[in-house]
C-alpha cells in the first residue's frame, strides 16, 4: 500500500502524468480562434511607436514573464521581456492575471494601447475579452547582472536586473507602511542612488529593511525622472540576515533562519507517498504543488492520497522561541477537515516512511486562499525548543473531493507566531463592512483586492463626466454641478473631497431605487449628502470602487447628517454548494446541443472571472448550449436557496435564458426531466456589464440529490450574451 517517492523519483513518472491534465488551477486561455496571432511585433518595436498608439488590426507580441502579482508588490499588472534583446514593457491588466513569472506568452494586442506611462513603456486598455495565451511554463530569464549607474542611464528600462554591492540609506524600519507605498533608497559605492518602492499590500512590506551590503534583483522601472527598483521577492534579497541557512544537502541538519523555496526544485526537502501511486508532489508554477484529482477530457477524477511534504532536520536551539511559516495559495474543495495539516516530530528519519515516526500536529488551519493569491500562515515550535525536529506538510483527499495545494516557501524562523501583518488600510480606515457599522472610504480603499461585499459610507462629492472610460485624473469627475451621468456617485470621508484616489466611485443599477433616488443628474441636491451602500467593493472605472449591489431600498441609505444605520442585510445560511468561476469552469460541464458553426457558446472570460454565453460570432446564429452543475446534495437539508450574479448585454433575456433543475439528470440533458426556476426580474441589457443578483427558491427540491443548469439560446435575430458568477446554494 506504501509507495515511497522521493524527489528523485518524481522524474520516472513524469511520462506518466503527461498523460492527464491535472486539475490544478487551470488558469484559463483565451479561446485560440478569437485571438489570431496577426502581425507579430517585438517589444523593441512596440517602444519605437509613437505614445498613444492603438493597435487596429489583428496583432501580437511574444514575451517571457519577469514580474507577476503573486508577491503582492504588483496588482493588475506584469512585466515581460524579450529574451534575445532584452527589450521589456509592462502589461497594465484590466483584472488579476494568472500569469506567473517565466511563463512564455504571447500578448493579442487588437484594440491595446501603447504609451509611455510617465516613461515607463506600457501596453494598456486590454478588453474584457482576455488578451494572454500562455504558451509555455518554467522558462524564466536570467537577471542582467549591471550596476546602478548603468540602470540609471536608462538601460533596461523594465527590464530585470541584478544590482550587487549596494546598500539601503536607511538601516532601519520596514519596507512599507501600512499605508501607501514604501520609498526607499538603494547606493551604490560611487554614490548612485535609486528608489526602492514597495506597495503595503507586498508580502514582505512588513519585513525590516536589510543591514549592510548586499545583492538584489529588480524591474528597472522609472515615475517622471525618478529611477525605481520593483521587488519581486524577499528572498531575491541576499544581505546578511536573509539567509536560507544551514546545508543546502538535503537530509543534513539545518540551522535557524532555514528557509526554503520551492520554485524550482524541492531543494532540502523530500517527497513520499503514503497512498496513491499516481498523485504526488511536484514542483509547478513556481511552488510545490499537491492535488488528488485529476481532468481526462471533460471528465473529474478524485483519488485517495496520503503525500507527504518533508523538511531536513532542523535544529531549535539557543532561541527563546521559533515558528514555522507556510506561503501557499489553495482553491477547490476539501474532501474533509484537516485535509493539509503541519506536522512536527522528534524522532523521523530523512528519507523513510512517515508513518513509523511520532508526529504532533500543529493547531493551524490552511483555508482557500483568494484567487491563488499566494498567503501566509505562522505556527509556533516553542513546544519542541531545544530539540531537532522535522517540519512536514501532510496532504490527504478521498476518491470524492480534493483541493490543490501550492506551497511557495516555508520558513522555520526564530520568533513568536501570530504576529503574520493584518492587511493594511490607508487612510484612517474605521468601520467592520457591516450594516451597524459601515466601512469608511479609506478603509473600503484598503479592501478593493479582497473584493468583500460590505457596507461602505462616505459622503457623495461628484459624479464621474459621461464619455469616459477609465478616471485618470481628477479632471474626469464633475466635482460640482451640471452633472451629465447617473451611472455612478463619488463617495469621499471628507465632503470637500476632489481628490479621486482618496475617493470609492459608486456603481447605480439601471432602474433600481439607489439609481433613481441618488444619482446626483436628476438629484443634484444629493451632493454633499451622506451615503452608505451595500455592495461589492472591486475597481470601477479604474479607481477603487463600490459595484454588484442590488439596489433596492434595503441596499443603500441616503441622509444628509448623522452617520446613517442601515437595515441589516439578510444573514446567508449555510453554504451547501459554491462556485464563484473566479479560476476557471471549475466542475460545471457544457452541453452544446446547437452550434450553428460556432466553437462554443459558453465560455470563461479570463479577465471578469464568470462564464459567458454568447451566440454571436460575425452575425446572430441559432444557437442552444447548457452549462451543467456537479449534483447537488440537498437530502440533508429544510430549505435550500439558489443565488448567483448574472449580467446581460445586446438584448433582453426574455426568451432566451433559462436557469433549470433536475432530479434525474445523468449526463444528458436530453433524457433528463427539467424544471424552470423562477428568479424573478431579468437584468436589462447593458453595454457595462453591470451584475446583478439574482436568487431563487429550491425548497421544493429537498431531500434529493439535483442538477442546476443555465441554459441558454439564441436565434438569427435575438442573440443576447449572458454573464454568470458566484454560484451558492444555500
């Protein structure tokens, strides 16, 4: 029953598992016949265009990824370089990628924008649509090894450099706050200097800026005339202080700090299995990578695994106490409690079967993480100081269920736990996000990543001018009357406010009370009135701001004084099913039933995160596609209620989409029996694609297992597009 793999074996099976396609995240790829390749450009050419180019035709750029958002120091964006010549730009994104650095892609650039962003070159203004097909994964490029005077003279702009021999001015404090952006500044021993800006959102803003001189490697990008260094990651920093410490043998006993990386190899660490001979760790998109289920085509399997993640011994000597510290990132679904547990022993051997060794486990828990973004958990040691123990990460699914697993790094530092930084808030945040006690703007500012849905109050200063589509500046918003747009309200804490960036602009459903009642074109004695809303908070018209609120009375209070109390929002039950199609399909399946020519009809918007119908492709085509759920267990249930966000475009939905269930469904929607359910008022098309909720009652259905389905179709003359996210059954 017990296979031991070590990572040496990992090798002789990786034939074997070309022959799946796991189910890791599956960042998903534009569909290949939307994005034609077209005139292919270098970087190098595309910087030679004259700022404020838009690309008309079918066109692309290849490049390799040197900077992603997985450190949190870039949001929205990514740099790629040109191996031959160097040449690098950055990607202003219009959502979360889920490139990651090395990865080769090649860029479709119809409709994108170059400009010289304050003299950085940057490609922007991608469409909804996804622009990335990642071709290739695991081939990053090599640092230009250079000095800071050379950097200095613009040569490598955007491009990735290491700096050796330098310094940090300041020897002491963090490298951000936990407001704004850090500012500090890197010399060299001829007195150059460059700064070196860091976001709070960065997961090493917290971490103390290095003492002495030492090596770095960082995008060489420039503001205006100001040269600034983007970190990648903390532990491209080599100063004395960080320091992976001990042996790099594994199996040798290891020293405190010892950290160890998993982007390209296990390192000091071991793999073994326990259970499941065909699932084991591996090393993919930079991190150790665990899952037990597996994707053959449009079919999911799961599988029983027992894997093991296994540390070289470590020595916890000679400090007052020590922690364990775990970046990973997971989605999907535990097949049961404690599916990934820490384990610490005193007597295991390196390189023999975990289970004849004592092993303690760690009281922490690993929850799913946002998105794939890479977060951190802390563990203490203090029970094992003294000893020389082994650290283990221990993963376990069922033939049922499996989540996926990524481990970026693990530390074993000496330190208290617990004291991983809270995500900081600009501002003078205050508030919890609930209904007795709204967030403020600033605080609501700090979230817009997170991406809650919560109360937010402020007071309305403006309105965003119609005709635009993206708020660069200040002068975009009519911070007084005539307003010329109801779509939307700026809110600010201070109601003298017009400074865009310390403001959330508000989004008003079309022919909903909070459109009606406070858009300030027909209510312009709304300005300077306070507002609290419930509601989303994601990026609206690229500044922070507040969306996907239903918009009835229940859902927003207006007042011109006192802070307001809104209604307490509807408590959610307990979830029975979730799928928020924030990385792909997940395990809904699709059912075309009429093509009419077309490749699909149903199909993952990589940039919104949803899924979309559409039958329209160089005309309006007869169309009829279903996208089918897992089953659904509700035979352990009193009452049950279907929600989802939804968005229409191009024509009503009247006629045209159906959300259904089934009792029987087995595979073929044809031979199954189907009920409409009703939810209510259809959105009304909308070029903005503005969601909206929707909900409907399933307590007919429980005690049954069943099927939910959002069918769709289309004709020569009506052919509507539909948008779907954030599944629950509740």
């Amino acid at each position: 029953m017990k296979n031991r793999l070590l990572t040496t074996s990992l090798l002789l099976l990786a034939a074997m598992g070309m022959l799946f396609a796991s189910c890791k995240k599956e960042y998903p790829q534009p569909p290949i016949q939307n994005l034609p390749e077209g005139t292919v450009y270098t970087i190098g050419e595309i910087i030679d265009m004259e700022p404020g180019t838009v690309f008309n035709e079918d066109a692309s750029v290849y490049g390799i990824v040197t900077a992603d958002e997985q450190s949190g120091n870039l949001y929205k964006a990514a740099y790629i370089q040109d191996r031959a010549s160097g040449a690098a730009i950055q990607l202003y994104l219009n959502a979360v990628s889920g490139v990651r650095i090395g990865d080769s892609i090649r860029v479709y650039l119809k409709d994108v924008t170059f400009d010289m962003y304050h003299g950085l070159p940057q490609l922007s203004n991608f469409g909804p649509d996804g622009h990335i097909i990642i071709l290739a994964n695991n081939r990053p490029i090599t640092p230009a090894s250079t000095t800071l005077s050379d950097v200095l003279a613009g040569q490598y702009l955007a491009g990735l450099v290491r700096l050796e021999g330098v310094s940090f001015v300041e020897q002491e404090g963090t490298f951000a706050p936990s407001t704004g952006y850090g500012e500090h500044y890197i010399q060299d021993a001829f007195g150059n200097t460059a700064m070196v800006r860091t976001s709070n959102y960065a997961n090493f803003a917290a971490n103390p800026l290095p003492k002495g001189t030492g090596n770095l490697v960082a995008i060489a990008s420039l503001y205006n005339t100001t040269w600034q260094l983007t970190l990648r990651s903390y532990y491209e920093l080599e100063f004395d202080g960080i320091d992976p410490g001990g042996s790099s043998t594994p199996g040798d006993e290891q020293n405190l700090p010892y950290t160890q990386l998993f982007s390209t190899a296990f390192g000091t660490y071991m793999t073994y299995s326990v259970m499941g001979d065909d699932q084991f760790w591996k090393i993919d998109y930079s991190s150790a990578v665990m899952t037990g289920h597996e994707k053959v085509g449009e079919q999911h399997f799961y599988y029983e695994n027992e894997d093991w993640l296994i540390s070289s011994p470590v020595r916890l000597v000679d400090v007052d106490h020590a922690k364990a510290i775990v970046s990973y990132a997971a989605q999907y679904v535990a097949p049961f409690n404690n599916d990934v547990t820490m384990q610490v022993s005193n007597d295991y051997v390196y390189g023999t079967d975990p289970t004849e060794a004592t092993w303690t486990e760690l009281p922490v828990t690993y929850p799913n993480s946002n998105q794939w973004n890479f977060q951190e958990k802390e563990a203490s040691l203090d029970a094992f100081l003294g000893q020389t123990v082994t650290v283990a990460i221990k993963f376990v699914s069922s033939a049922s269920a499996s989540r996926t697993f990524e481990v970026q790094s693990i530390s074993i530092v000496e330190g208290e736990a617990g004291d991983v930084p809270m995500p900081p808030t600009p501002g003078e945040g205050e508030g919890s996000g609930t209904a007795d006690d709204p967030y403020n703007v600033a605080a609501g500012i700090s979230q817009q990543s997170n991406e809650p849905t919560v109360w937010v109050q402020g007071f309305i200063v403006g309105a965003v001018k119609t005709g635009v589509s993206a708020v660069n500046n200040n002068d975009e918003v009519n911070w007084g009357a005539p307003f010329d747009l109801a779509t939307n309200v700026v809110i600010a804490d201070d109601a003298n406010c017009n400074e865009i960036t310390q403001c959330i602009i508000v989004n008003l459903p079309a022919g909903k009370p909070l459109r009606t009642q406070v858009n300030l074109v027909d209510n312009p004695g709304n300005l300077g009135k306070r507002l609290a809303v419930y509601g989303k908070l994601r990026t609206y018209f690229g500044q922070a701001g507040l969306r996907d609120s239903a918009g009835t009375e229940a859902d927003f209070v207006l007042e011109g004084g006192d802070t307001p109390t809104p209604p307490t929002p509807p408590t959610p039950g307990e979830t029975i099913f979730s799928e928020t199609f924030a990385n792909g399909q997940g395990d809904f399946t699709i059912q075309d039933l009429e093509l009419a020519g077309l490749s699909y009809v149903w199909n993952y918007m990589t940039s919104y995160h949803c899924m979309k119908a559409n039958g329209y492709y160089q005309g309006a085509h007869a169309t009829e596609s279903w996208l089918v759920s897992p089953q659904i267990d509700l035979t352990n249930v009193s009452n049950a209620t279907l929600k989802f966000d939804h968005a229409v475009a191009f024509a009503s939905a009247e006629g045209s989409f159906f959300v259904m269930v089934s009792t029987n469904y087995a595979g073929d929607v044809t031979t199954a029996t189907w009920t409409e359910l009703n939810i209510g008022s259809w959105p009304e098309p909308n070029s903005s694609w503005v969601f909206e909720g929707a909900s409907a009652d399933m307590s007919s259905f429980v005690g049954q297992n069943v099927t939910i389905a959002f069918k769709y179709t289309s004709t020569t003359d009506v052919c509507p597009a539909w948008e779907v996210k954030n599944v629950v059954v509740e």
